[in-house]
C-alpha cells in the first residue's frame, strides 16, 4: 500500500490507513498507531478517530459548521470542535 501515510481513521479496533499507494484496514488501536507514527512523521489527531500527516495537508476549510483538513489529494478529514484550534495553530507551523 505503500509508506506515505496521508491520514489514519479509526474504525472499531481496526485503523485504516489510506497512503499514496492505496489504503488498508489493520487490527491495530490509533492510540498505538498515531504513538509509533510520531517518532518519525510530524502529524496531528484531528479528531478522536482520526489522524492526519503534516506532509499530506492543504488547508483547513469549513462547510456549515464543520470544519475539515484538505489533503493534498483533496480528501477531507474532519476536525472536532475541540481539536480546531490545535489544528489550526498546527497548519500555521507547516507554512
């Protein structure tokens, strides 16, 4: 599936994770995925099931109250309302 992980979603006890290559399901916690990633890749959990790669984000954009990361391969992620402010100051760090 390739290594360039674009973003991680938490599904039950499995996490997706989609790269460039393609995407997979694995038997694996996001907790523990997202603790291993970060030794090596500088990303941010925007969500409680979701974490996305530094390297892969656009931009930041809201759609009626929500807002979403913008891939770079325009797929949205959605961000909390929690985790907004986090993640914005993060975008800011990128630029």
């Amino acid at each position: 599936i390739g290594k360039d992980i674009i973003y991680l979603k938490s599904e039950l006890h499995y996490v997706r994770v989609v790269t460039t290559g393609g995407e997979s399901l694995v038997l694996f916690n996001l907790r523990d995925a997202v603790a291993d990633l970060e030794k090596s890749v500088q990303g941010i959990q925007t969500h409680r099931s979701y974490w996305v790669s530094g390297t892969h984000i656009k931009t930041m954009v809201s759609e009626k109250d929500r807002k979403f990361i913008l891939t770079l391969n325009d797929e949205k992620v959605p961000v909390s309302r929690r985790k907004a402010a986090a993640a914005r100051r993060f975008i800011k760090t990128l630029a």
